[in-house]
C-alpha cells in the first residue's frame, strides 16, 4: 500500500527568482527523475502558486524521507540541481 505525503515549499519570493525556478522545472534532468524512482516515490505533483509550492507525493511501502536523503546524495546532477536550487 503506497502512502501520501503532502508538503510545502516556499520559495525565495521575487518575480525572477520564481520564474528561473519554474524555467529549470519545466524539463527536469533524467538523473533526478531516476532518484526519485530509485527512492520509492512512484507519484508526484506540484502545484505553484506565487512563492509557494504544495507538492503531492506518493511512496511506496519501502519509502522513508532518511531513504530518500541517501539516494539523492548517489546522484551527482541530484546535488548539483540542489545546490542551484
């Protein structure tokens, strides 16, 4: 049974700040995509609105944030989307 979680992210408020956060969004590189795989997560939304993010994420039974925390940190591109971000 997957569970849901339901978090927030507030960005750095300022028109190009979020609009370079959204362009960096819209294709993301495949690496970050194979963490979150690699992690568990088999579904994920976000929905922006202004500064904030509210992000729907679904995990399968072996997912745990700990988890999650070691994959991303396998993945150099991981850590250099982090960082830029």
């Amino acid at each position: 049974m997957n569970r849901r979680f339901c978090l927030t992210l507030d960005l750095k408020d300022g028109p190009k700040l979020i609009a370079e956060y959204r362009r960096y969004h819209k294709k993301i590189w495949p690496e970050i995509t194979r963490s979150i795989e690699d992690s568990g997560i088999e579904a994920l939304e976000t929905h922006p609105s202004d500064a904030r993010i509210f992000m729907i994420m679904e995990g399968n039974k072996d997912f745990s944030f700990e988890a999650n925390g070691r994959v991303d940190h396998s993945y150099a591109k991981v850590q250099e989307s982090e960082n830029l971000m």
